[in-house]
C-alpha cells in the first residue's frame, strides 16, 4: 500500500515534466534556428512588396461584416415581428429594416454610428452574401414546386406571365413622356430612354413572391405552383427583353439571339440530360435510406454550374438555381433532406436591399438611367424547417 501510494504522485507529475521537455525542447530549437537566421545575408529592400490591390483588405473587414450581419438579423427579426402585428409579411419587416439601418435614419440621426457599423466596401461584401442565400433559397423553391400541378396548364403559364409583362412595360412606357426631359439628355433616345423604363418595370420580383407564397404554405398548391411559373417564365422573359434593349442600344441584333438561343440550349439540357440525373439520385436516396455525401456533392455542384450558366448567359443566377430545384420530384425523400440541411434563412438580402433604397435618393439628382443598365431584383428568404432531420452517411 504504502508502496502504491509513493508511485501515484510520480505518475502526476509524469505528464507536466513531459510537456516542460516537450516545450523547452521547441522553444531552444527555434532559438537556434533564429541565432542562424539572423547572420544570414540578404539583398537591401524596401521591404515587401505588397500584392495586389485586389488582395489587400483591411484588417477590420471580417470585424466590420460580422457586426453588420449581427445588425441586420437583429433589426430586421425586431420589425418583422412588429409588422406582423399588422398583418404584413416578415419580408416587409426585412425591408423596412434596411432602410431604418441606412442613411434615411441610422445615416441621419447617427451619421458616425452608420459609418462604422456599414462601411462602403462592408456593403458590397453583403450583396456577395445576400446573392448566394438569394440562389440557395430559390433552389429550395424550386423543391417544393409540384410539377404535377403544371400539367396541361403550360399555354396558360406563358400567357399569364406575359400578360403581367404587358401591363407594365406600358405603363413604364408612358412614364418615360415625364421622366424623359427631366433625368435624360438628347445623348440617351427616347426609344432607348421609354423601353428601358418599361423592361424595368416589368422585372418580376420573383424572390419575393416566392417569399410570401411559402410563408403562407402556398407553395406545394396548385395555385402556387402556377404562380411560381408564371414568375419564372416571365422573369426569363423580362431578362431577354433586357437583352434586346441593351442590344438595340449597342446596335448588335446578334447579342439577342445569342441570349435568347442560349436560354432554350440550357432549358432543353436541364430537361434532357439534367433531369434524367435527378431521378438517379432520387432513386440512390430511397434505395439506400440515407442521403449520401456523393449524392449531396452531386446536388451542390448542380446547383452551382446552374447557376453560373443562366449567370453567364445573362438571365440570372437565381433562374438556374430554381430551375434545378425544380427537377428534383418535390414529394421525394431527397427533397425533404436537401430542404433540411439549406432551409437557413437569406434575410440579409432583403435588409440588404433595404439598405440599397435607402442610398439611392442621395445621388438621385446627379445620375441619369442609362439603357444598358441591368435592372435589380428584390431577392427573398428563408422557407420554414421541415422537423425530420435527414441522415448522411
């Protein structure tokens, strides 16, 4: 016994004299390396040469883009609940947050306060953020879209869609007459100066829709799902409309066709190749009872290329995103799964945009529309949990 007992305090102090060793150990090797260093010759300089400007960001970014993210979920969470009293959707709430954290009052009341929490290029990195949940929250629009419902209806989602088109895009015409003498000059034509205002108010703001119709679980019924088309289609339309104009202005008619045969080659590969794919990982899901990692990657890079083609074609990323979502069957496991693990809320974007409006009124006077200006969307948020949560193994 007493023997035992002498052997346990040898064992604690076992561990702390082998970290000592371990450490002094380090710690005389890399003085030895630095006695080295130190005698070894260099050429004279000036001292490193910095990189590129586009490498270079200030050491507070990340400080600065985590405090305003903080700032914009926590107001915009605050106003949604208070609207909502009043019956208004939290996208309103969302919205309205943006522009009470931007310059008409946060810039007004505390000028200093709004400079440090939002500086300019804090600003532009939230648009990169609010862009990817903007694509992610389409892709999972598109899940819960039921194709099922767009049988037979496909003649009245196009007609629908364009009627939408018409009503606006005449309306915004007629408001050129106004707004013409008063932001143009005789640089800017009236054609180029009237289609522009009306392709921009014919824009669907799909996200938002998208929005409200899953906040009020619309989403997965028939009426939804012809709503939800109808804003595809008519957002694509409205992008190829824009084509056309910024083409008519650069007075190359090919940019048009290239945009609008581009658009068809994507849809007809996302029906013929893509989708047959769909089902594959659809069917792997059910067989193997879990949501695999392979699946999952496959499903991601989907949705990326998607995105970056309908991007690089020139009718958005959020088209690509949606259309992809809507190819995997919406009553399937997978779906469930995928809805579960990307279901994280995009309210930045709304406040983001709110914060956008609430900028533009300062330089109103000295900016003229210009055709080729592409005309901005209002991106949307989060759709609600689904309460199982998927496996992957």
């Amino acid at each position: 016994m007493c023997h035992a007992r002498g052997r346990r305090p040898v064992r604690r102090l076992k561990t702390p004299l082998l970290y000592t060793l371990v450490t002094g150990g380090a710690v005389a090797v890399f003085l030895a390396i630095r006695a080295c260093g130190e005698q070894l010759p260099v050429a004279p300089g000036g001292g490193p040469a910095p990189g590129p400007a586009s490498l270079r960001a200030s050491p507070d970014t990340l400080f600065h883009v985590l405090l305003a993210l903080a700032a914009v979920i926590a107001v915009a969470r605050v106003t949604s609940l208070v609207l909502r009293r009043f019956g208004q959707p939290p996208v309103i709430g969302e919205t309205v947050a943006g522009i009470l954290l931007g310059p008409s009052l946060l810039g007004r009341l505390a000028p200093e306060v709004s400079r440090f929490v939002f500086p300019t290029d804090t600003v532009s990195l939230l648009g990169v953020v609010s862009q990817i949940g903007i694509i992610l929250y389409m892709f999972l629009v598109g899940l819960r879209v039921d194709l099922g419902h767009l049988r037979g209806r496909t003649t009245v989602s196009v007609a629908v869609s364009h009627a939408s088109i018409v009503a606006p895009f005449t309306l915004g015409a007629a408001l050129a007459l106004w707004l013409y003498p008063r932001f143009s000059s005789s640089d800017v034509s009236f054609t180029s100066f009237a289609l522009f205002i009306g392709v921009s108010m014919s824009v669907t703001a799909f996200p938002v829709l998208a929005r409200i119709l899953a906040e009020r679980d619309m989403t997965t019924s028939p009426l939804g799902s012809l709503a939800l088309t109808c804003a595809a289609v008519g957002d694509v339309t409205s992008w190829c409309l824009l084509a056309f104009l910024v083409a008519t202005v650069r007075s190359a008619p090919g940019d048009v066709l290239a945009t609008i045969g581009l658009t068809a080659g994507f849809i007809a590969v996302m029906v013929f190749a893509a989708r047959p794919v769909a089902r594959l990982l659809t069917m792997s899901r059910d067989e193997r009872g879990a949501l695999s990692q392979g699946a999952f990657l496959i499903v991601c890079i989907g949705l990326l290329v998607s995105a970056v083609v309908t991007e690089r074609i020139g009718i958005h990323a959020l088209f690509g995103a949606f259309l992809w979502g809507v190819l995997i069957p919406s009553d399937s496991a997978l779906a469930r799964d995928l809805s579960w693990l990307l279901h994280e809320g995009h309210v930045i974007d709304f406040a983001k945009r709110g914060l956008e409006a609430a900028r533009k009124p300062k330089a109103r006077t000295a900016e003229r529309p210009t055709p080729a200006q592409a005309p901005t969307e209002a991106p949307a948020a989060e759709p609600a949990p689904i309460p199982q949560e998927p496996e992957i193994s």
